[in-house]
C-alpha cells in the first residue's frame, strides 16, 4: 500500500463519524509512525544522494585537474564514463 494511500485510510479513520475514540487513538498514532517513518526514508534517501553527488564532484574536479595539467590522455574517456554515470543516477540514457 503506498504512503499517500495508507495515510488518507488513517485519515478517514480519525474523521469519521462511525469511529470509535479508541480506533481514533489508534489511528492518530499510526499515522504519526508512518509520517515519521516517511520523513526518515526521505531523509536516507537525500543523504545518499548527496553522496552519490559529492563523489560525482570529486570526480570531474579529477578531470579538470588532468585537462589543467594537459594530461589529456583518458580525460575523454573519463568523461564519458562520468556522463555515463550521471545519466544512470538520472535514471535517462542515451538510447541513439
């Protein structure tokens, strides 16, 4: 059951005339957990790719020290591995 799902079933819950106060108490607490519990899976979430981004950083600063140093051997190659990389992480590629 998706997150928006499980929370508008918590919400009809809470609000509806047929509840009980126990089954109200139960439900606010439910949806506390689950709003908790998204905002953690939201946070992991951005941390690894704010991980994923820092080492693509690292990465082409490696490349612009090769072309600064006219170590140009690989740097096309490294490019296109990095461009790979990033078109993977961005879930697109090129299909041509």
């Amino acid at each position: 059951m998706s997150y928006q799902t499980e929370l508008n079933r918590l919400q009809s819950i809470i609000t509806a005339d047929s509840s009980t106060d126990e089954q109200r108490e139960a439900a606010r607490e439910a949806k506390s957990i689950l709003i908790d519990n998204r905002i953690d899976d939201l946070l992991k979430e951005f941390e690894d790719r704010t991980e994923q981004y820092n080492a693509l950083i690292e990465r082409l600063k490696g490349v612009v020290d090769k072309i600064s140093a006219n170590q140009l051997t690989g740097v096309i190659d490294g490019m296109n591995d990095v461009v790979k990389d990033v078109q993977a992480a961005a879930g697109t590629g090129d299909n041509g």
